[in-house]
C-alpha cells in the first residue's frame, strides 16, 4: 500500500517536472530579467517538492521497516509456540508451490 502511494507520489512529481519544464521553456523565450527570476521561483519549488517527497518516502521506509520487524516477530513467536504445526504449515505451502510451478 505503502508502495503504491509511493509511487502516485513519484508520478505527481514527475508530472510537475514536466509542467515546470514547459513553463521554464515558455518563460525562456520571453526572455530577460522575468525569465530568471521564474527560473528561480521554479528552482525553489521544485527543491521544496524534492524535500517533501524525500520526508514521506523516509516515513515510508521506516513505516515499512516497524511493519516488517512486527512481522517477522510475531512469526517467530508463533513458531516457537507450535513448532510441529508450523513446520507442517511451510511444508504444505512448499508442495503447493512446487506443484503450481511444474505445471508451467
């Protein structure tokens, strides 16, 4: 989930640099003072947009790595507690998968 969001996010950016290209390409030809001063209106923007999507993929990251080490915790826990039935568990998922990818 945190992977799709992610990535909407990176199209937003990527979409926004394109519409910053083509004003920046608008604005060139126009040419003077009014043209570097939108460049760096258009520099700024665009530095502060990098910011924020650098901040929400870091909270992503981290988000992602509290889930997994969760994960990872409650499923050595289980393991622990009933050895046998996990054991039989991973077997069944191993033959499944086994059985699905020799079909291919």
């Amino acid at each position: 989930m945190a992977e799709r969001d992610l990535q909407k996010e990176f199209d937003g950016l990527r979409q926004e640099l394109t519409k910053l290209q083509e004003d920046l390409g608008r604005v060139a030809e126009q040419g003077g003072t009014v043209a570097k001063d939108a460049a760096t209106v258009a520099v700024e923007r665009l530095e502060e947009e990098a910011q924020r999507l650098i901040e929400k993929i870091q909270d992503a990251a981290e988000s992602a790595a509290d889930k997994g080490k969760d994960v990872i915790s409650d499923v050595e826990r289980r393991v622990e507690e009933k050895p046998v039935p996990s054991a039989l568990t991973a077997l069944g998922v191993g033959l499944v998968i086994g059985i699905i990818l020799s079909r291919r």
